[in-house]
C-alpha cells in the first residue's frame, strides 16, 4: 500500500512540478487553433481525451491482475474519426505515452505501442465516415491482435496475455456499442 501511495505522491508531484508546462501546452494548443483554423472545440477537447485516456491505467498502480480497462484506444480512435489524423495521433500518441508514464511502465512494449495506436488512428482517420461502433471494434480487434502476438513473439506470457488482451478487448467492445456514438456526435 506505501508503494501505490508513493506513485499516487509521484504523480500529483509531477503534476504540480509541470503546472507552467501544462500551462504553455495549452497555450501552444491555441495557437495552433489559431494558425491551422482547428475549432477551439477540438483544442480544448483533445486535452481532456488525452488526459482521460492517460489516467485511466492508473488503477494498475493499485491493482495488478491481467485485466485492462483503459480508454486510450477510444479516446484515439474518435478523435481521429471526428477531428481528423493529426488530433487523432495526437490523443493516440501523448496518451499512451503519459499513460505509461503515470503507471511506471516505460518498458520495451512502449515504442510498439505507439507504433501500434499510431496506426489505428491513421486507419481510424481514413475511414472516419463509417460507422463509428463497427470501426471501432474493427480497430480495437486489430491493435489487441497486433499487440498480443508482439507481446508473445518478445517472450511474454501467454497466460497474461490472453485475458489482459481479452477484457480490453471487451472492455472497448462495450465502449463503442455503448458511448462512442454519443461521444462522437458529441465532438462533431
């Protein structure tokens, strides 16, 4: 338990450490509204699903079982399906990176991350006028596949990897019959 609250510590100091950071990111995230005519909308939106999706694997800091339950690859995928590639890589991108981060676990599964989620919002960016529950899934299917036979081919263990990729998978299933359409016409 002193371990979790530790990292909990670690965070809110990296928080409170970076507040001008935070701040001048906000700041660039205007002017570049500004400068490629992006809706101030989308320049306020794409924080918030960055910061959505980075904390939601901070429950690994308190409960370590092969269950993932994150909400990066929605945040990624209906970004890049409402808003485009560049804020679609950009949630992607920024919110496995921090998510990772906020966990402790910049490992060698990282750059293969990015990579992977990477894709999925350039893919999610191309077909972003299908429907956004079946593209989703489609999606989601692809990364946890990608990432389950990487993981596996770098020596992973199959008994982790089946149900922590499966309960994503579902997790997301459910993710995008349930709130991606909302969420997306939301963000439109």
């Amino acid at each position: 338990m002193e371990a979790t609250r530790s990292k909990l510590d670690a965070a809110g100091d990296f928080i409170r450490g970076n507040v001008k950071k935070i701040a001048a990111a906000m700041v660039v995230l205007l002017v570049f509204s500004l400068v490629f005519n992006v809706s101030l909308k989308t320049a306020f939106v794409i924080p918030l699903l960055i910061l959505a999706a980075s904390f939601s694997t901070f429950y690994f800091n308190y409960f370590n079982a092969p269950i993932n339950f994150e909400l990066v690859k929605l945040a990624t995928i209906v970004a890049a399906a409402a808003y485009g590639l560049v804020p679609g890589l950009a949630v992607g991108l920024a919110s496995t990176f921090f998510g990772k981060v906020l966990i402790g676990r910049v490992d060698e599964k990282l750059p293969l991350s990015m990579l992977t989620i990477s894709i999925i919002a350039v893919a999610a960016a191309m077909f972003s006028g299908s429907e956004i529950t079946a593209l989703g899934i489609t999606l989601v299917l692809a990364y946890n596949v990608t990432m389950f036979s990487l993981s596996l081919l770098m020596g992973g263990d199959l008994a982790w990897n089946i149900p922590y990729e499966a309960t994503n998978f579902l997790f997301n299933v459910f993710l995008f019959m349930k709130l991606a359409p909302l969420l997306k016409q939301l963000l439109a």
